[in-house]
C-alpha cells in the first residue's frame, strides 16, 4: 500500500448500507466501507460483523505474539478471509496507510499489527480479515438496482456506534425507515 488516497475512479469513498430484503447471509443488514471503487471493480469492508475471537488467538506472526491483549477480530467480507485489514482513525505513525476519508485510515503493516496485539489497542482500532469485492461493473448494476444504500463516510458510525445497531442507526441517519425500504430492479440474492 501506498500513502496516497486511492483512486475511487470519480465514486468518493462511502459507506453502503444493505437494502433489508439483501438475503446474501454475507451482507444481510450490512455496513460497508467502500474503499475503492474504479473501472476495475470495488473494495470495501465490512464494518459491522465482529466475532468473539481475539485476534491474539487466531493471527500468527514471527516471533509468536505471546499475550492476549483483547483485540477482537471483525469479518471484513467474504473475500480472501485469510488477509488481515487494519482500519484505524488516526493515521499510524511509522507504518504505510491509506487515508480512505477523514478519520479513518487503512493499513495491512506488520509491524503495525504487531503493536495492536502487544500494547492496549488505541480507540478506533478494528482488525478484520477478509473483505468485500466487486468485479468490474457489479458494484455499479447493484446500485443501480438499489440493493445499497450509499451514506458518507462517517467515523462516528464506523468506530462509536455498536455493531448491531450500526445498519439501522446509518439507515435512519439517512431519513428512511428500514421497515419501509424496497429494492428496484433486480433482487440480488
């Protein structure tokens, strides 16, 4: 990874909010961070899937992390679960990032995720692994067939707001009620 921002191909990162008849178990009532979004295709993560795993148990670096800090480990997506993502809210110093909007920075730095498993992990701090892709194209049918909602970046809701209130709490941020939402087009399964 660089330092720069990455190219979002003229789309601003965003958060995408699951439509609530999405009935893929990977993204039902999903919050994604889209990372980037090109003519490639898009990244993103997962925000709000953690897991009762502390990473200490389940990341294996050399030499071995020999303590249990309680860093919890988030489900970032379906794709590549074996990669760890690090999104932090302040910039990491030493270490390459990315900033993806204000306040919230991406990394996959060893030596970062090191210090995240040995010191008290710095608040908005979220460890994930695997993550959310698109192929060239997908993304931009799936929008186009309302099955996302499309909110801005925010890292109150990324890092503040608990994992099984953040779908409905951006939703409502939004003005809608999730109750009420249908999707267009397509239904995407």
């Amino acid at each position: 990874m660089s330092n720069e921002s990455p190219a979002f191909g003229g789309v601003p990162s965003a958060l995408l909010v699951s439509m609530p008849q999405m009935t893929d178990p990977n993204f039902h009532q999903t919050v994604i961070l889209l990372c980037e979004h090109g003519v490639d295709g898009a990244f993103g993560l997962v925000l709000n899937r953690p897991t009762e795993t502390s990473a200490a148990s389940v990341v294996r670096l050399a030499p071995p992390v020999e303590m249990n800090n309680g860093l919890e480990l988030w489900i970032g997506g379906p794709v590549e679960p074996e990669r760890g993502w690090i999104l932090t809210g302040t910039k990491p110093l030493d270490t390459e990032s990315v900033q993806v909007s204000e306040g919230v920075f991406l990394s996959t730095s060893q030596d970062l995720l090191r210090r995240l498993l040995v010191a008290p992990p710095p608040p908005r701090t979220r460890l994930l692994t695997g993550c959310a892709g698109w192929s060239a194209g997908q993304l931009d049918a799936e929008l186009l067939s309302s099955v996302w909602l499309t909110a801005e970046t925010d890292p109150e809701i990324i890092f503040s707001i608990r994992p099984d209130k953040m779908w409905e709490t951006t939703i409502r941020r939004l003005g809608a009620d999730p109750s009420l939402l249908q999707m267009g087009g397509e239904h995407v399964h």
